[in-house]
C-alpha cells in the first residue's frame, strides 16, 4: 500500500499488515525508536499529502518497550477513507 509506505517516517520499521473484511481498516505492527516517531508516522497517515488521501483515522492499539533492545513493539489501527480503495484489500496485500 504506497499511502503507508509515504507515511513511514524514517526509524519506524512496519513488519506487518492484515485487514478484517468486515471494516475498513488496516492493522500494523512493528518497531520504533521512539514515541516521537509514532506519533509523525500517525500524523502522516492521515496527512492529505502522504496516507491522508486514503486514511480518515489511525490509533495506537498497543505500545509494548522492549527493553533489551531499547526499541518498543507498537500495533496500530488505520481507518480506510469510504471509496478509498479502488482495489480489494485481499488484492493489496497480496
């Protein structure tokens, strides 16, 4: 999905995408350095110039700090803009 990768500030590292064909949402998981780089990925995603265009909505579901490796694991919730896709979410994210 190009909208999420425009909206991937640099130090977030997304290892994950599935979708729930009953809602228009996209969940991700992944790494970060920081919380500060959460919130810009979050911000850019509903961003009309990056994931905005595509995204009406994105929500932290977890953060977890990993603290052996200084980097926190974090789950996220994006909502689909109503007639944003103009392919299937199965298509996407084959």
């Amino acid at each position: 999905m190009a909208a999420i990768k425009k909206s991937i500030p640099q130090g977030v590292v997304v290892t994950h995408l599935s979708t729930d064909q009953t809602t228009p949402m996209v969940n991700t998981s992944g790494t970060i350095r920081s919380y500060s780089e959460l919130a810009l990925f979050l911000k850019n995603l509903v961003d009309p110039t990056k994931g905005g265009s595509l995204f009406t909505e994105a929500g932290i579901q977890s953060v977890i700090l990993d603290p052996t490796t200084g980097k926190a694991k974090f789950t996220v919730d994006i909502t689909i803009a109503a007639g944003g896709l103009r392919k299937s979410l199965d298509d996407l994210l084959k």
